[in-house]
C-alpha cells in the first residue's frame, strides 16, 4: 500500500506517469496582453507579441506567488558590469564544442524529464510506480513554479537581449521573444536539476554540472548576458528547495 503525495494527485490524474508537463494543467498562458511592447531597450517588431508576459500572475503550486522570490533588477544596461558581460559574450571564442553544446540545449532532445525516466529506470524506482510518478511530478511542479516566477522577473525589469544592446552581436539561433533577465533555461534546469539531484543524492553533482552547463550554453550562443544565466540559475535552485521542502512533509518518503 503506496500511498499517492498531495502535490502529484493533481497530475496523476493526468497520466499514470506524469508525463504531461504542468504548463498543461494552467490550460492557458495568463490573461490577454494588453500592455505595450517595448521597455528598458526591450522591443521587437510590432507584428511579434511578447511571450506569455501575463503567466507569472498564475497560481503556483508550491510559491505563495509569481513574485515570492523575485530577484533584484539586473545590472543597468550602462552599467560596468553589463558593459563588461556584453564585451564577454562578444569576444567568446565560438569553437564547434561549445556550438554544439548551446544546440543541444536549444533542441527537445535536453529534457529533464526523459533524464528523469532514465534515472528512474537505472536504479529502478519503477518497480514502484508511486515513486516513480513522484519524481516526475516534483519535476514538473519546480518546472511550472519555476515558470511562474522567472516570467514575473521577465516582465517586471524588461531586460533588453545583448544584442538589443549591441547590434554587432551574432546570436547563433533566433533569440526567444522574451525579456532577457533572467534566463529562462537556467532557471529551468536549477529547478529540475536540483530536484533531481534530491531524489538521486549520489548522482547531484552530475546534475548540478549540466545545469550549469544548460545556463552558460545560452550566453555562449549569444542569447543572454552571464547576470542573467546567475539569476536564472539561482531562482530555479530556490523554488526547487521550496518544492523538495514541500515534498518532504507530504509522507510519501515513509512508504
């Protein structure tokens, strides 16, 4: 007799093994944008809508709220120190490594979750399905929390992409139409890494490694400045710690 965490009910609901990720579960990305465009030197054209500005309003699952921990604004864009992160990602010396490495992270191919089933299968937790469908649903809940609270970030400081800020700036693939501060996929991969490397102890190095990894990818494809890999990063370790805290209490771990 298993029994069933509180915070995966809702998802198991879904799918025996959680395999829908928790942007599912919201059904939309937050009321209509009714605002401007443009702030801060963030602006695209008129024909491109700002990504999902309003989804940090959505209800988290663990957070009190989008902005329960909202990191500072970034550096000013005239600043010392974005000056001297803009001159780093200028002067990176590209090499087919660390192309390869930025692609990778850009493609469906990095999903924590399917790393998740992979980890599930090598110490087979999958001999005991509630178990199993916990992890994956603590990962997708520090996912979706980790959403709501970066896009919070995003749209509260509007931080303008590098090469907004300098046009001799080459990104290596299309640049997201979202504020730049703080990076989305560092925020991601802290939050699920770091719930990872909570259910997998002796592996969490490893998992803390590819986070860093996934974040610093996106300065070397020219995509964010470093302040915003650190920030991302930083944000999605904390609502980690608040969901495997969360998790702690639920008493699944005594069966």
């Amino acid at each position: 007799h298993y029994r069933v965490p509180a915070l995966a009910a809702p998802l198991l609901l879904t799918e025996p093994r959680v395999r829908t990720h928790c942007f599912e579960t919201a059904g939309h990305f937050g009321p209509k944008w009714v605002g401007i465009f443009s702030r801060n030197g963030w602006a695209f054209s008129p024909k491109y809508a700002p990504v999902a500005p309003t989804f940090g309003t959505l209800r988290p699952w663990v957070l009190e709220s989008g902005s329960a921990l909202r990191p500072g604004p970034p550096p000013a864009a005239d600043s010392e120190q974005k000056l001297a992160e803009l001159e780093e990602i200028k002067s990176f010396p590209r090499t087919f490594v660390t192309n390869a490495s930025a692609f990778y992270w850009q493609s469906p191919r990095a999903d924590w979750i399917v790393l998740a089933d992979d980890k599930i299968a090598q110490y087979h937790v999958d001999a005991n399905p509630p178990r199993a469908a916990r992890i994956d649903a603590l990962l997708s809940i520090a996912a979706f929390d980790a959403t709501v609270a970066r896009w919070d970030a995003k749209y509260t400081y509007w931080a303008a992409r590098p090469f907004q800020l300098d046009p001799d700036v080459k990104p290596l693939f299309p640049v997201p139409v979202h504020p730049s501060y703080p990076a989305a996929h560092g925020c991601v991969s802290g939050a699920q890494a770091s719930v990872l490397a909570a259910m997998f102890p002796t592996e969490a190095q490893s998992f803390t490694d590819m986070a860093n990894a996934a974040g610093l990818s996106r300065m070397w494809a020219g995509i964010h400045f470093r302040s915003d890999i650190d920030a991302g990063l930083a944000l999605g370790r904390a609502v980690a710690q608040r969901v495997t805290d969360r998790a702690h209490t639920d008493g699944a771990e005594a069966h």
